[in-house]
C-alpha cells in the first residue's frame, strides 16, 4: 500500500556459498588414482562449466529459507558490494542440457547406461565432497549439490567432519571439492585476496603446492 507508513527494506547480502575444485595436480594432499583423475577433470574448464551449469542456484537458495533473502551467487566479489563489476563476471545459469554437452566436451559419458558418467576404464566417475557437519546449513547446501549432481550423471559422496577435522581435511588437501561458506571476506577487494586467487604457493585452499614447493 502507497499510504503505509511501514517499508520493508533488504540491505547486502555478506553471505554467500561456494563450490571450490581441488586444482593442484601436484600430489598435494597425496590422491591416489581415483582423486588424481578427478584433481585432473577439475582444471578443465569444460568440467567445471558442467558441474555450475548443473547447479540450480535459486532452487538451493529456496531449500536454505523461503521468500526474497536469498540470490544466486556467481563466486568472487558478492554481488550486493560497491565493489561488484557484472562485466567482470561470467555466470553460467541453470541447464542440465548445457551441463550435459559440456561434460561430453569433457570426454564424460555415461558408457554403461547406469545414470551416471564414466571415467576411462568405465567406472563411474565419483567425487567426495568435503562438508563442516558443524552447520546444518553447509550440510543442507552439500546435499543440495549431490542430488543435482546426480540430475546430470555425476556421482557425488559427501564427506562430512566436524571442527578440527574438517579444518585438516581442507589443509591437508585431503578433497575433491569442498563447501566453503564465507562471511565478509568477498565484500571488499582489500580483505582475503588470498581467497580470490592464489597469490603464493600455500595461500589459496583451492590449489597449492606440493612438499617439493
């Protein structure tokens, strides 16, 4: 109602979810076949493009809560700060059909007919997802990712730990993908660049170097 003397108003958005790869190829972490061959799909950019294509953002943010407070959220800089550049964003929409060419051009079939793509030598391809079970939002987002992983033909495990665990498991490199929930490091382009991109050999989560440097 124009005459109301109430309005309601949403301010910034300083939360947001994220779906990091396992870049380094290196041996960090020390992955055996099957985490190797995942570490390798995931510097491809056609994998990667398959697995955001495959994410229903908007109908994940409506599992965490209902109603306008939640938006799709294409990494880096959060979208509600001064700081946010859409042309310096690339954002892949929801598509399953797009999800579905781009790991074709990533050389992943579903070669047994079982529902879900296969790596060379015809198992299934299968990542672990690294989740804190410490807040039952990150698990809810985690389940989210499996079943629409699942949707496109890729089979998802997660691995969820509490605490201390989860911290070594990430510092370790003991991942294939992980969830990450970051709080007000992406607001401003001062603070956490190291989380925008590697900027030394053991700075970034996502891609760091091995015991040889």
């Amino acid at each position: 109602d124009p005459a109301s003397p109430a309005r309601l108003a949403f301010g910034p958005r300083t939360l947001g979810y994220q779906l990091l790869f396992n870049m380094s190829a290196n041996g960090w972490g020390e992955p055996d076949a099957r985490a190797q061959g995942v570490r390798e799909l995931n510097r491809k950019l056609d994998f990667r493009k398959a697995v955001t294509y495959g994410v229903d953002r908007q109908r994940l943010g409506d599992s965490l809560v209902k109603g306008p407070f939640t938006a799709p959220y294409p990494g880096g800089l959060l979208t509600s700060t001064s700081y946010y550049a859409p042309a310096s964003t690339v954002f892949y929409p929801f598509s399953a059909e797009s999800s579905n060419e781009a790991l074709a051009a990533a050389g992943l079939t579903d070669s047994d007919g079982d529902g879900f793509v296969n790596v060379e030598g015809g198992d299934n391809l299968t990542v672990t997802l690294l989740a804190n079970a410490d807040y039952s939002s990150d698990k809810n987002v985690a389940e989210a990712v499996v079943a629409m992983m699942a949707d496109v033909g890729v089979k998802v495990t997660i691995n969820s730990l509490t605490g201390k665990d989860y911290d070594n498991a990430r510092e370790a490199g003991s991942w294939d993908w992980m969830i990450r929930r970051n709080d007000q490091e992406f607001v401003s382009v001062v603070q956490g660049t190291e989380r925008l991109a590697p900027v030394g050999p053991m700075t970034a989560s996502w891609h760091r170097a091995n015991a040889a440097g």
